[in-house]
C-alpha cells in the first residue's frame, strides 16, 4: 500500500514539476526575447498582401492578459506572476479593461494600448481582420486537424503577436514604484 502511494505521489510530482519548468521555461524565453523560429508561422495581409511572421498565444495556459496598440498593432502582454500597480483589478485570460489603460506606458511607436485596438500589418498599418486571419491561423495550427478552430476574434483568449512586435509587463515606472514597496494587485 505504501508503494503504491508513493509510487503515485511521485508520479504527480514529476508532472507538476514537468509543469512548472514549461512555464518558467516560456516566461524566461519571452522576457529576453529568445523565441523559438519553430513557433512562428506566416500570415498574409488582406489589404497589401504582405507576408509576416507571427505568434498565436493562449492566454488561459500563459495565465496572461493582453492588448494592442491603437497606432501600429504592437501587443503588450501582462502576466499573472509579476507584480502589478496596486490599485488595479486585473483579470487574466482575455484583452486588459479599460481601466488598466492609464497604468501602460505609451507603445514604443508613440501609440496606446487600448482596449478595443486590433492587431496590424507590419507593412501597411491596417488592422487585422479576424475572419481573413482565419485561413492562415488555422492552415498553421496542430490542432486544425484534431478538430482545433479559431474562434475568429481578436478579444478571447488568444492573442496574436505580429513580426515579434511585443512588450511584456509594460507598466509605467511610477506605478511600479508604489508596486515594488510590498502592494500587490488584486486578482479576480
């Protein structure tokens, strides 16, 4: 009996540790930025038919929230493990509220990151449609064949990073100020 319960809490623990190393592994990939070219996949513009490289993210498995900017489509993403200004309610797996606007720094084009802003071309700025995206997200995607299909938005749990266009935790540093001295976010 003994060998069984041990042979079974082992048998978790190896799977929640094989768990946590592809977590940690994913955050410090994407913090450095060291991605991996065998997680890209091409899509085309629908308005000036250029190709460019991107990256379908699941929000639920990365415990994350995200937005995009209003000017160029650059995609912030703000994990669940990092700190966050203190005032702020956040929700994870789905786009950042309104009210989480005020707390980002401006997007490195000189744009904000709203709420209801779409991802964009990198080659003519015009927003992505999320129906057209269909036929390249899902002629890339494993799962297509398992029965896996895009859900044809860009507001649920996934997001899409654009020609590697991204900035993680993009807090304004003043928030973070008040962050840093031990007050952390709520999270629902």
């Amino acid at each position: 009996m003994l060998s069984l319960w041990l042979l079974a809490f082992f048998g978790v623990a190896i799977l929640a540790y094989g768990a946590y190393r592809t977590v940690i592994v994913f955050r410090r990939r994407t913090r450095t930025g060291q991605r991996s070219e065998e997680n890209r996949d091409w899509g085309t513009c629908a308005h000036c038919s250029q190709t460019f490289r991107y990256q379908l993210v699941h929000n639920g498995f990365n415990d994350s929230a995200y937005a995009y900017c209003d000017c160029c489509g650059y995609t912030v993403t703000v994990d669940a493990w990092s700190q966050h200004p203190p005032r702020l309610r956040l929700q994870y797996h789905r786009p950042l509220p309104r009210e989480a606007e005020p707390f980002l720094r401006p997007c490195p084009c000189g744009g904000a990151f709203r709420e209801g802003a779409h991802p964009r071309c990198p080659n003519c700025k015009q927003p992505l449609s999320a129906d057209l995206a269909t036929s390249y997200i899902e002629a890339n995607a494993r799962g297509t064949a398992k029965g896996w299909r895009w859900d044809r938005r860009w507001n649920g749990v996934y997001s899409i990073i654009v020609e590697e266009r991204s900035v993680i935790n993009w807090w304004k540093p003043e928030e973070m100020q008040a962050a840093s001295t031990g007050h952390q976010a709520t999270t629902l």
